[in-house]
C-alpha cells in the first residue's frame, strides 16, 4: 500500500491523494484507509473528490491518531 511504502521507504507526510477505480473514476477511501490516511497524512490532507479537493478532516472529523497519545501522557 501507499502508507508501507511511505513507511519503508524513510517517512514523511502524505499531503495529497487520489484514490480512483480501474476506470480511472474517483472513490471514497474506505473507513480504514481514512484512518491510514490520517495517520500519515493529518487533517490537512488533501483528497480529490468529483467536486474538487477536500481536506481529511472533512472525510474523518473527529479524528484519533498519534498526537492524541502525545496529549494523555
């Protein structure tokens, strides 16, 4: 997948995604790749959609990830 690879190749930060079908049609990440998405990419990523881009923490309000964890300790 695009996360691992990001994983293996070093890290960094997804700052944009399309996800298409194989007609080259848009689709909606599903709920688990949302979360993926968010882990690597924050609510500042941005996801292509039919109408133009999207930032994730509109695909995923309310999101939980890493800096969540940081803030309990």
């Amino acid at each position: 997948s695009m996360a691992s690879a990001l994983v293996a190749s070093g890290g960094g930060r997804l700052v944009a995604v399309l996800c298409v079908d194989g007609n080259g049609q848009y689709l909606s990440p599903c709920g688990r790749c949302r979360q993926i998405l968010f882990e690597h990419g924050g609510n500042q990523l941005q996801i292509m959609t039919p109408n133009g881009a999207a930032t994730m923490s509109e695909f995923l309000p309310w999101a939980f990830g890493p800096d969540d964890l940081e803030k309990s300790k």
